[in-house]
C-alpha cells in the first residue's frame, strides 16, 4: 500500500494596514514621478525653444533656464517680408489641401463604408498602402505630374501633391467611423425616398463632426509642416511655405548662423497649432476612439 504525499500551500503573507498604505503611496508617487518625467520629456524642447528665441549675440552661449526679456528676435522675424509671405502662403496651402482631402474623403468613405462592392476591400488596403509610402519614393513621379500639369513654382503644385499625404490617412479614419454608425438610420431615410447622397449630407454628415475635426487637424497639421515637396516644387521666395523659409533663414552676414531667429519662427508657427489643438481635443480624442470600442 502506497501513502500519497501530501502537498501544503504556505498561507499568503498578509501585511498591516500601514504597510498596505505605505505600498499605495510609493506606487501613487512613482506613477506622478513616471507622468512628471514624460511630459519634461516631450514639453522641454518647446519651452527651450522658447528660452532661446528671446536671446540673442552671446547670451545664446550662456547656459539659462530662464528666458530674457529680448524679443528682438522676433522682431525682425516679423519685419522680414519672405517670412510673412510663407505664413500666408502654408496657411492658403494646409487649408485648400484639408479641405478637398475631407470633402473627397468622405466620398470615399462612405463608398467604402457602407456601398459592399467586390473590390472594396482591395481599394482599402491599397489607400492604406499608399498613406505608409515615404515621401521620397513618390517625389520623382510627383515631380512629373506637377510639371505636366503645369503647376511648377506655385503653391497650387503644393495644393495637389499634399493631397497624396492627407487624402489617404483621411479616407482610412472616416472609413472606420462611418462602418460603426447604426446602418438602421440609413435605412430609414431610404425607405423615405432619400438618395445616396441625401443620406450622406442629411444624415450621415451630422454625426462625423468628431471624425471630421479630428481628421481635418491632423491633416492641416500634416500640410503644415510638410518639408519635402515645398522644398522642391517651390523655387521663389514669394512661392514658399513656412518649412522651407525656416530653414532658409540668415543672419547679418555668411559667417552668422541665426539660430535665435529660427527657435522664434519655431515658436510663431508652432503656436496657432497648439491653440488649435487645445480648442479641438475634445473632439479629436472622440473622433480618434470612435471605433475603438465595440458594442
């Protein structure tokens, strides 16, 4: 006859209520230390930037954690007329390009979305495709085209190649939103006699406002800071847009690199962004999430 070992669990170590309480101030501290050393992580080069616009001469070579008062920087930033022009120029530029991605966008979309047609799906993951590209493998097709179109050394040529940047990321997010809205309102409105597009403008259109303010900033956002294409397509200063002419800044004379008045032209640009962002986030992060979760 053969004796079965038996097993014995140690009993779990059970500890003081201090001591419990002491364990979730350390994990609480460790968590606000954790956030406290992300956002110095990704809100220092900003606020560096910042510093060094209102410094000038020598003072940029001496370590400061605190700005000066010296907004000269900025000044001459402000008088200089190439500088204005390409604010003017990305602005005209990053809203004609948002506006007809998001308007095409939701063509597509919708076409994708909610019509089941046999290349659909190929369609998709072809635009999905085509948003991952790098920039540098479409330059020299996107150089032909602009010039066969004739749009070489004007912010139209922009216009059309940042289209091949926004309309695709666009297309992909409203694609998503429209597939988990209740087909049940769609439906009815057919039964009523509306048409494709009356469901879409009258019904459809009403509740993407958060994908659409989501899309539409990060894809201004996207035309905003595109380098690549401006630098290329673009040859006159009255042509360029705020990236190029940032990097095309100089000092008084060939030997001075202006760094002072590059960190202000940082700040200048980056700041509407910021505002944007801060008004719109609402609406981004439900745009963003909208089909994250199902059921």
């Amino acid at each position: 006859m053969t004796k079965m070992a038996m097993t014995t669990t140690a009993p779990a170590k059970r500890y003081s209520n201090s001591t419990y309480r002491t364990i979730g101030r350390l994990r609480t501290f460790g968590l606000y230390v954790g956030v406290a050393a992300v956002l110095a992580y990704m809100l220092f080069p900003y606020y560096w930037a910042i510093v060094s616009s209102t410094k000038s001469g020598q003072a940029l070579y001496q370590f400061s954690l605190l700005p000066s008062l010296d907004f000269s920087n900025y000044w001459h930033l402000f008088q200089n007329p190439v500088f204005m022009g390409a604010l003017v120029n990305s602005s005209l530029v990053a809203f004609a390009s948002t506006m007809i991605s998001l308007v095409i966008g939701i063509l597509a979309a919708y076409a994708l979305g909610r019509l089941h047609f046999a290349p659909g799906r190929i369609i998709l993951i072809a635009v999905l495709m085509i948003s991952i590209f790098p920039q540098v493998v479409v330059l020299s097709g996107m150089f032909e085209v602009i010039g066969w179109l004739g749009l070489y050394n004007r912010p139209s040529a922009l216009i059309v190649s940042y289209l091949i940047l926004t309309l695709p990321f666009t297309t992909w997010i409203l694609t998503s939103f429209i597939r988990d809205l209740p087909t049940e309102l769609e439906e009815a409105a057919l039964i009523d006699g509306c048409s494709r597009l009356r469901v879409l403008t009258h019904v459809l259109l009403p509740l993407m406002g958060p994908a659409i303010a989501s899309t539409g900033l990060l894809s201004f956002i996207l035309a905003w800071n595109e380098f690549l294409f401006a630098l290329t397509f673009i040859l006159t200063d009255e042509n360029r847009t705020v990236p190029v002419a940032i990097g095309l800044l100089t000092g008084s004379s060939r030997y001075e690199y202006p760094f002072g008045q590059i960190m202000a032209a940082s700040v200048t640009v980056t700041l509407p962004l910021l505002v944007l962002v801060l008004i719109f986030q609402r609406k981004i992060v439900a745009g963003l999430t909208s089909g994250a979760v199902k059921g």
